[in-house]
C-alpha cells in the first residue's frame, strides 16, 4: 500500500460543540476532501485481525499441539503484530501521526474510568446471575500454573489489552468518529468490542466497561488513557484469579452456575452498577473530535467490512451459547 501523506494535527483541539456549529474550519492543506486519515473500514479490519487471529492461532496452539494457554495467548499476539504489520501499513502510520497516539495519559481519569468501570461491571453481571445463574457456564475456562502462570499474567493482563485498545479505541472508534461524531462512535466500538467476547455473561460484565473505555479516550483525548484503563482491569483480574486460586488458574466463574444468588442483592448491584455508570457517563463527557470540516455524514458507515465484523460476532455470541441449549455437547471453553 502506498504510504500515508503527511498529516499533521495542530495542538489545538476542536471542541464538540464544533461537530454541529454551522460554520466549519478549513481543510488542512495536507488532506484533501473525502480522505480522512483513519476509516471505519479500517476499523473494522483492524478488530477482525485481532479477533480472529487471538482466537484462531490459540486455539490452535491450545486444542492442536496442546500449549499452555499463557504460550498460546502469546503467539497468538505475536502473529496479530505481524499480520497487521504487513497489511495495514498505512492504518498504523495514520495511527502513529493521529494526536490521541501522542497524548500523554490522564492519571487520574486513568484510575477514575477504572474504579467506575470496575464497579458497573461487576455489579450489572452479579445482577445478570441472580437472574440467570446458568450464564455463568458461557464463560470460558482458564487454567495455567508453573512459568505459564506468568505469561498469562504479561499477555493477558498487558499486551492483549494494548492489541484491542489500538483496535477498537484507536482505530475503529476514531474512524466511526470522522464519518458520524463521538457518541455514535463510541456506542457503535463499544456495542461490537462487548459482543466479540462471546459468551453473554461475560458480555454484560464488558459493555459498561467499553462504554467508559471509549468515553476516557474522547475526555482526555489520550489513547494511552484507555490503555491504562484497560490493563488495570485485566491485570486484577488475571491477577487476583491466580491468587485466589493458590497460583492454578482456573476461571472464578466456575462454580457460579450452581450457586444462588438472592434477587435483592442482584437488584442493589444493579443500582450500583446505573450509578457508577451514569456518573462515568455524566464525568466523562466527550471534549475532543476530529476537525469538523473533515466529517462526511454523508459516508456509509456500514460498509462490507464492518458488516462482516458483525456477522463474525454474532457467530462467536452463538458458539458461546451452545452449552446452554446443547449441554450433551463438550464444548464448554469454546
């Protein structure tokens, strides 16, 4: 592909009332009409790599030549660098020279997004089980011990994280927001990041957390910011899964499907869940967009790729409910 012409982005940002102000600024000379730097074709192609390779090259590592999961969680990265690498060279260079890329992260909506995020998650899935406790059995399995224990810790605590940051917050919610503005960028990548985890139960537990992840970059107008959000959930996570379960890591949701949980306590994790998520909702409010001059409502956003993105979800969301509809089949950590 050819390389990307020089774009340069001036320091000063344009404010979201700007996006529907009547008057627009002037192109920069280095882009030209009907070319933004990032697309949501671009997008979209950059979370299927990301998907289909993690879950392509791990299962293959782990179900074919039986690798530790930690081992094939780290290849399956590796392979995702090096096959965006070489077919998305122009979208890396536009996200090297994009000015979220070059902002430095805010620590503290960093920590803030996180506590809201933590909390809504965990509370709107305690609510979702006390509902409908045999969720619990779509979520997959994860079990590593030994040095694996450790790589698991680095791939999925950190490098995993980063991968679907650049994805779906750097590319794809910035390509959505160049055609259709902030907050149909940031519903639309968080809609498609919580879907492509599946299994629904983990799903309600992702969604709140995409939400406030999208709206953290579009605030502090860093990458880097969700970045940060997103390793601190994944690390206490994986972290406290090891931890818990004396160095084996085995998934904490394993017993969850044959334990009750009573209605009242998922109603109030459910207030509390709405209440961190409207407070995040409400802090968080978008300051930041692409010059408005540079937006074209006129685009289809739902193009060929973005299309097969969502098919693709929607199939890993079916495969992940199959133990609930056929449980005579073995399938459970699909």
């Amino acid at each position: 592909m050819a390389d990307l012409p020089p774009y340069k982005t001036s320091p000063d940002l344009h404010p979201v009332s700007e996006l529907f102000a009547g008057e627009v600024a002037p192109l920069p000379a280095e882009l030209k009409p009907g070319q933004p730097p990032i697309t949501p074709a671009e997008g979209a192609w950059a979370a299927l790599i990301v998907l289909g390779m993690q879950n392509l090259i791990s299962a293959l590592a782990t179900r074919v030549f039986h690798l530790p999961l930690g081992v094939s969680l780290l290849l399956a990265f590796l392979s995702t660098v090096i096959v965006f690498g070489l077919t998305m060279r122009r979208t890396a260079l536009a996200l090297f020279q994009d000015l979220r890329w070059r902002t430095r992260p805010n620590w503290g909506v960093m920590f803030g997004a996180f506590g809201l995020g933590f909390v809504a998650s965990r509370a709107l899935l305690l609510f979702v089980l006390s509902l409908w406790p045999q969720g619990a059995q779509t979520v997959p399995e994860f079990a590593s011990k030994g040095y694996d224990m450790w790589v698991l810790l680095l791939v999925a605590g950190f490098l995993i994280p980063v991968a679907e940051e650049i994805a779906f917050r750097g590319l794809l919610l910035r390509g959505l927001e160049w055609v259709r503005g902030p907050i149909f960028a940031a519903v639309v990548s968080s809609l498609l990041f919580g879907f492509a985890h599946g299994a629904p139960a983990q799903v309600i537990a992702i969604l709140p957390l995409a939400w406030l992840l999208a709206r953290s970059v579009q605030y502090s107008g860093s990458l880097w910011t969700s970045v940060g959000v997103h390793i601190l959930n994944n690390a206490l996570a994986v972290g406290l899964g090891a931890l818990l379960q004396g160095r084996d890591m085995n998934a904490l949701t394993g017993d969850l499907a044959s334990t009750t949980i009573p209605l009242s306590l998922g109603l109030a994790a459910l207030l509390i869940g709405v209440a961190a998520l409207v407070v995040g909702t409400l802090w968080l409010t978008p300051r930041t967009s692409p010059a408005p001059a540079l937006r074209f409502p006129s685009w289809p956003v739902w193009t060929a790729s973005t299309l097969v993105l969502v098919v693709l979800v929607l199939a890993v969301v079916g495969l992940a409910t199959v133990p609930i509809f056929f449980p005579e089949l073995n399938v459970k950590g699909l």
